[in-house]
C-alpha cells in the first residue's frame, strides 16, 4: 500500500506537536456541552451536532485526543476514533482512562481506513482529516464508510480565512486576500514542512456530489463578542466581520 509524501509528513508533524495538545484535549474532554472550533462555540448556539445519536455508529475521522468521540459518546453514539499520529492516539487513551470512558482508537490515514464499506452512520472531523488529508482521497473514502442516509460532518477553516492566512505561523490573517481562489488544494506552510488541503466551495459541492453526498448546510461560525482563543489564525474583530471557520453537513443518498 502506497502511502502519500503527505501523510508521513503530517504524522511526522503531529508526533511533533502531540504533546502541546494533550492540556485542551483534557479541557475538552471535562466540558459540560461540545464546543467547536478556535472559539469554543457552544453546540446549543453552532448546532453542529444532528438532533439525536442514539445508537449511532461513528467514525471520527482525524481524532487527536479524541475529545470529539466522547462528546459523541456521552450523547448516546457508538464511537471510533482514527487518527494519522500515533502520539496524539497515545494521549486520547490516557485521556479515556482518565475518564474512565472508552472506545475504539485505530492508528491510520482517514485516505485509507481499515474498515468495511457502509460500516457507520456518521463520519465527523474537526481540524482532522478534513485539513490534514486530500480531499479527492479522505471524501470518498468517508462516503465509502456511511451507509445510505448517513451524515458527513466537517469543520475547518473557511476558504476566505484560507485566502487571507500568511504563510508565517502565528501571524493573524489580513484584510485582503494574500493568494488567489482558483486552484486552491494543496497548501504547504514553509515553517513546519505540514501540508494541508482547501478547496473553494464550488469545488467542494461538486466533490462531495461526486461521491454521492447531498450538501444539507453550510455553517458559517461567528464567535459571540468578547470571545477568546489560544490560536492566532484571525482577531476577534476578524472574526466577527467575515466567518474565519465553516461547518459542512453532507447526506448519503
């Protein structure tokens, strides 16, 4: 099995950054009610999540701590969780012991999963797969995983949080557009060898059409004011003007 120049580097990446991510995925694995995204939006005020996972199957796709899975959990779902870096796995089962809530954890490319086609009902990503993993490869393979009626969820960054980033880390996004949207994919950012992957949303609809999903919504996040983030990608002033995050909710037909 052939595995991309991408999805080494990026496991090579996330061993790397595991560690700085284990104190928030501990926060988020003690917290009340799901949040999302670099604001901590409330799931009562984003609604992300579909209204009942009672006995649902899901794949999280790109699990990090695996903070996702147990909110899914808690909330009556069947988790598995699947991430690239064995480091950041190693944290997500310290942090179901610490938890005393457990689930499965597979070490593997959301482009090429272990498992049987039609196997889940809900295939979700937050920051996983959805921006470290090619779009033409991890897309079809999470329709491959859904049986007929189930859900894509993905959250990441929005295409014009996408087109305003600079290349430098921790510089906040500008007010103008830094790089043009015809074309965007496959971005590589010089400080840290990572690569991760944006499509424009025309490109997007028809990908996912392509695979056989029907697009329900398209969540554009707004933090309430005041709000406040450890990651630099954008200002609350930035964020509050133009959306700097984007839920895509997909059905298989």
């Amino acid at each position: 099995m052939t595995i991309a120049d991408h999805v080494l580097r990026n496991r090579t990446a996330w061993d790397q950054w595991a560690a700085g991510y284990a104190a928030a995925g501990e926060r988020n694995w003690a917290a009340a009610e799901p949040s999302w995204g670099i604001w901590g939006i409330a799931e009562s005020h984003a609604g992300v999540l579909p209204a009942s996972l009672d006995g649902q199957d899901t794949i999280e796709l790109g699990c990090g701590t695996g903070y996702v899975s147990a909110w899914l959990s808690r909330l009556g779902a069947r988790p598995t969780g699947l991430d690239n870096s064995a480091a950041q796995l190693a944290t997500a089962r310290q942090l179901q012991e610490r938890f005393r809530l457990r689930y499965p954890l597979v070490h593997a490319s959301a482009e090429q999963t272990p498992f049987a086609g039609e196997s889940f009902d809900l295939a979700i990503s937050e920051y996983g797969a959805c921006i470290w993993c090619d779009l033409y490869a991890w897309i079809p393979e999470a329709a491959r995983l859904l049986r007929p009626g189930g859900e894509l969820i993905f959250l990441g960054n929005s295409v014009l949080q996408t087109l305003t980033m600079h290349d430098e880390d921790g510089v906040p996004s500008a007010e103008r557009l830094l790089r043009p949207q015809f074309g965007m994919h496959r971005f590589e950012w010089p400080d840290d060898g990572s690569v991760e992957f944006h499509l424009s949303h025309g490109d997007m609809i028809r990908l996912l059409r392509r695979c056989g999903l029907e697009v329900e919504d398209l969540i554009e996040l707004r933090p309430p004011p005041g709000a406040t983030t450890e990651h630099p990608l954008v200002t609350i002033v930035w964020a509050r003007q133009w959306p700097c995050e984007e839920v895509w909710k997909a059905r298989k037909r």
